[in-house]
C-alpha cells in the first residue's frame, strides 16, 4: 500500500516578519521607514514542508508552536498549503518560535530569533506510524530540537525510518562544533544530509568542500550535499558520485530560507524520482526562486512555475 504522504517535515517551525531593506537599527526611540514588510512560516521544517506542498506532494508537518497567536497564524499559513498538521503540538510552557529579520539591500538577512517551541515538541511512541507513513522523512534544526535531540529520540525516529525504508533527509540550524555530537548519531541514518558549507565547516572544523562531505560520509551519511550560496551546490556520495552545480541567476532580494526551500526542491526531486542531479537542479532552482521575494518561499509558486524557471534563467559561470 502507498503511504499516506510524499513528505513527513518534522523540527523547526517558526513565525517571521520581515521587512527591507534595512542598513540598521534606528538609535534611541527613533523609527525608519522601510519599503516591505511581511509574514512568513520559516524553518528548516516550515519552508521545506511549504514549497514541496506548493509543488505538489501529500505533505505533513511535525513539530511544535505555543498557545499564542503567531501560533494560530503558523497553522493557519501550513493549512492553507494543504499541509496536513494534525502532529503540530501546542507545547506547555512555550512559546511558538519566532523571528524578526532585518533584510538587507544585499539580501543578507540578520535577524533576532526568540527560541520556542521546536525546543519543547515530542514524537511519542503512539505517533511514530503516523509520523513514518510517508516516502520521505526530512528532520530540520537539529540544535534547536533540544527535547527530542537529548532524549536521543531524533535518532530513534530516523533509525525506524530507515528500518522501514523511507528515505531519510537532514538539516541543522546555525552549526557549531559542539553540535557535532548530536548530528554525528544521526548521520548512520541519513540518506541525504544538507548543511551549508558555513555550517558544515563549524561542524567539522575543516574548509575544503570535498574534505568537508567526506568527513561527514566517514560519520555515516549516505551523501552529503553542501549548499554554497551564489556558487551552487556540491554533492557527494558513498557510491562516489560527485558533482558540482552553479548557481542561478538572479536580483536577490531576501536570502531568508534560501536553504530550506533548497531542502523542499530537493524532496521535490526524489518523490518524482529525478536523477541526483535534476534533483539537485530542481532544489537550487527553488532556493533561487525564493531569493527574489520577501519572506520564506515568497518566490516559488508551483512546480510548472519551478521548471520553467529552470528553462529560462542562466545559471552563474554559464553563457
């Protein structure tokens, strides 16, 4: 029998409101005026979870919001994707993960973020059928996760993942080398493990991109795809297959989940059984299409949408 989902999106669900461009904060009570401002559900599980809904797939969303309002509107926001979230937890004693991020003329994206609720979730035994019903299990914001991650219940959760045979995808929020533990028991049951290379570089104290996934295949996972930013992507495996893949071309405007709509794109990719690197291809492009909205996904529409930007945007370094 198929699952039930194309994509089980379990960790970091968080509530945004964005606006540009900003140069910098106004001293005393002083208040600047800036061009955009918006609301987003982000995270390295709400934006991956949002742009494989709006790209098609059967998606579910686990993971934990307060008893506020932002969390009202984060559910909200997911359902009217079609995300299902009947595994979203209302968590005692927490509020729902949210962010202020300051957009800069460049896209970069400082932000001020009041940790919540992905820090107090919990996937109980009575769950995990539901949770593992699915084709693709993606875990994001391993290091804010502190309730599954401490009980070790993140590794439990992706060993019977990979005991069942659903693929099994990985991303971490913010790096640094003392979270190298907690990913380290999670990469034996990794499929797709995809950091940025800042965040793999905190994580493994190394600088060469090759060395860097090589370092983190030794640890376990079955392929490490690194994202680079404006210099693409780099994808390594334990079968040795590798390659390197540029960039698109774009007028960035907010670079705000650029890697977790690149995590959703690449979902994308392997629920409709592309080649590594069409699926490669397909999750650049979605994180090169949010590149150009404010606010998580804002850019990706729906995967016709996807494809033809694809077709016609040149990528960097190509003529």
């Amino acid at each position: 029998m198929s699952p039930r989902f194309d994509f089980s999106c379990m960790g970091f669900y968080t509530f945004d409101a964005l606006c540009r461009p900003v140069t910098q904060i106004p001293p005393g009570g002083d208040t600047y005026f800036v061009e955009d401002f918006t609301l987003a559900v982000s995270g390295a599980a709400g934006s991956a979870s949002i742009v494989a809904a709006k790209h098609g797939l059967k998606v579910q969303a686990i993971g934990g919001i307060g008893h506020d309002d932002m969390g009202d509107w984060v559910l909200m926001k997911l359902a009217r994707f079609g995300i299902d979230t009947e595994l979203m937890q209302r968590c005692e004693g927490f509020s729902t993960s949210s962010s202020i991020v300051t957009t800069r003329p460049d896209g970069a994206r400082p932000a001020l973020h009041k940790r919540g609720a992905t820090d107090g979730f919990f996937v109980s035994d009575d769950q995990i059928d539901r949770v593992l019903d699915t084709k693709i299990l993606h875990v994001g914001g391993v290091g804010l996760m502190n309730r599954m991650d401490d009980a070790g219940r993140t590794a439990e959760v992706m060993a019977e993942a990979k005991r069942r045979g659903v693929i099994t995808t990985l991303d971490v929020f913010a790096s640094t080398a003392a979270d190298l533990p907690k990913v380290e028991r999670l990469l034996p049951y990794t499929d797709y493990f995809m950091p940025s290379e800042e965040e793999a570089c905190a994580l493994s104290g190394l600088q060469d991109n090759r060395a860097l996934a090589q370092f983190l295949l030794d640890r376990g996972a079955g392929c490490v795809i690194l994202t680079l930013g404006a210099e693409g992507a780099f994808y390594l495996a334990q079968d040795g297959t590798s390659f390197h893949t540029p960039a698109f071309r774009v007028d960035v405007k907010c670079t705000c989940g650029c890697g977790d709509c690149f995590n959703g794109g690449f979902a994308t990719g392997l629920a409709k059984g592309l080649s590594p690197q069409e699926a490669v291809q397909l999750a650049q492009a979605s994180s090169a299409q949010n590149a150009t909205g404010l606010g998580s996904q804002a850019g990706v529409k729906d995967y016709a949408a996807t494809l033809d930007f694809i077709r016609r945007t040149p990528q960097r370094g190509c003529a």
